[in-house]
C-alpha cells in the first residue's frame, strides 16, 4: 500500500472510532436509564426482557455497524472498480473489506445482539 493508502486507511480507523464514540454518548443522553424492550407477546416466555440494557453500548454498537456497513459499500466499489478495468484486486480493497467484517463483529461483541 502506498503511504497516501495508509493515510486513508488510518483516516478510516478514526473515523469508525469516532462514529461509535459519537453514537454511544448520544444514545447515553438520550436514555441514561437504559433502554427498555418491548414487551414480550402474550403467550411467550421471556427471561429477562424487563431488564433495560445499557444505552452507551448500543450507541457504540450501531456506530460500529453504520460504519462497517459504509465501509462494506466503499470495498465493494472499490472491486467493482478494479474488475471493470480487468485488474487485480488491490491490498487496499481487501484491508478495507477486512476494517468492515471487523466492524460487524465488535457491533455483535459489544452489544452482544445481532440486528
């Protein structure tokens, strides 16, 4: 990769720590008491849906998942790209794709519910 690739790349780490950061401390605000399911349908069972879950994790699990999603899309133009002029792949393309499937996995780490 070349420096201004790296550069990019980097950018890329900030800016999905940010979004999460972000993300986290607006949903904190919004309900600093947590947020509260829905109630369960008449007829199912529920353990521990009356127990609200932390609100900054949720944020920083949904900045962690809009992001990865952005970065998905950006890989696979990037793809596109390079097919459409019958080359290789570059390192980049698949570091990126790489920053994205990290993503969608710390959004399920952390907040530990897949949506």
């Amino acid at each position: 990769m070349t420096k201004t690739q790296l550069l990019i790349f980097a950018m890329l780490i900030v800016g999905m720590i940010a979004a999460a950061m972000a993300l986290g401390n607006w949903s904190a605000q919004i309900n600093p008491n947590g947020i509260t399911p829905h109630p369960v349908a008449e007829g199912e069972t529920a353990t521990d849906t009356n127990v609200p879950r932390d609100a900054f994790s949720f944020g920083v699990s949904m900045g962690l998942l809009g992001t990865a999603l952005l970065y998905c899309c950006i890989a696979f133009g990037l793809f596109i790209q390079a097919k459409s002029n019958r080359r290789a792949a570059s390192k980049f393309t698949f570091w990126v794709a790489g920053l994205a499937a990290l993503g969608f996995a710390l959004s399920y780490l952390i907040d530990d519910y897949f949506y």
